[in-house]
C-alpha cells in the first residue's frame, strides 16, 4: 500500500473526515447534515497544522495541531481508518507533527488505551491516570 502525507492542506474532504469520526465512534452513524458542515470543518481550518495520510483519494487518517510553533504544542483528533491501522500511519501522522516544531512541547489527551501509542512516539504520562502525556520543550 502507498501512503502519502500532506502536510500543506487543511481543507480536508468533509464527508470523508465524517466517515473518519463515525469509524472511531466520535460522529453519531450516517452522513455529515449539510447544518454542520461548516461548524464541523472550522476546527481543521483554524487549527495551525493539519496533517493528513492519503491512498490515493481516500483519506486513511488525519491529526491536527494547535501550536504557538516555538514552545507549545497540543494534538488534538487523531485518527486512521481501522482499514489502515497496525502499518505506522499514526506514527507517521505524529512524528510529521513532531517535525513541524520540533523543540516545542507537546500535549496530547487521549484514552487510557491509547497511552502506551503515545509512549513509543516519545510522550510521557503527567497523570497516573496515563490520560494525559508530554514531551517537554527543548529549550528550557
Ligand atoms: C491510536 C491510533 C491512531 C493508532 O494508529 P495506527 O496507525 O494503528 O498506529 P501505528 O500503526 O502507527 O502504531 C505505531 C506503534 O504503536 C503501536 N500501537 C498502536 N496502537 C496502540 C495502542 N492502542 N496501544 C499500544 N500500542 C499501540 C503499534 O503496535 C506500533 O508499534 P511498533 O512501532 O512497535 O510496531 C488508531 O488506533 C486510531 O485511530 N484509533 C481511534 C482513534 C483514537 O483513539 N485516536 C487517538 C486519540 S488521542
């Protein structure tokens, strides 16, 4: 399988996005209602970086970042279709972002099941609860 990441687009395909969230469980089934097309997109289009993993058209996974692009970063959604998963595209999804900025540190919230994920891309829990993980700034 050839994937390839964009780094560069924000404007990701609305519907396929959607069929992203209800494959996770985070979108109620069904496709996207025209009333929250725009709400819906706004995170991904005011978010600082997008990263998004492609076959050929299909989307197979995405993540976003807020950042001040120095000292601090957080992701936030994300997500690879369960097509895609076990073949590195979350990692490579992740260590993209890394890249961006890569003395800042960065937060992620997740569940619990997914702690041990973020532990192999370098996060480290602040909580017992392993809900919420950091890499720290480089440059203090
Ligand atoms: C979590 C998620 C993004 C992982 O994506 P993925 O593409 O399957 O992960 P990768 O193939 O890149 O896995 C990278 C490494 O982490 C491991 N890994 C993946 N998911 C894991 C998990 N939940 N727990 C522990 N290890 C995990 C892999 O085995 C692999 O290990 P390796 O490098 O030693 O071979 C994906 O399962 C997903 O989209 N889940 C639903 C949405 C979600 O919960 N997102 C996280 C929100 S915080």
């Amino acid at each position: 399988m050839n994937i390839t990441y964009n780094d560069e687009r924000k404007d990701l395909p609305a519907d396929q996005l959607h069929e992203l969230f209800v494959s996770v469980g985070w979108s109620p089934d069904g496709a996207l209602p025209d009333e929250w097309r725009k709400g819906f997109m706004q995170p991904w289009r005011n978010s600082t970086l997008v990263v998004s993993a492609w076959d050929g058209d299909r989307l197979a996974g995405a993540v976003r970042v807020l950042s001040d692009t120095i000292f601090r970063s957080v992701i936030y959604d994300l997500l690879v279709s369960p097509a895609y998963r076990g073949q590195g595209i979350g990692k490579g999804l992740v260590n993209r972002c890394k890249a961006h900025f890569p003395n800042s540190e960065w937060l992620v919230g997740c569940d619990k099941k997914n702690s041990e994920f973020y532990k192999k891309l370098g996060f480290r829990e602040i909580l017992k609860t392993g809900e919420f993980l950091v890499i720290p700034c480089k440059l203090f």
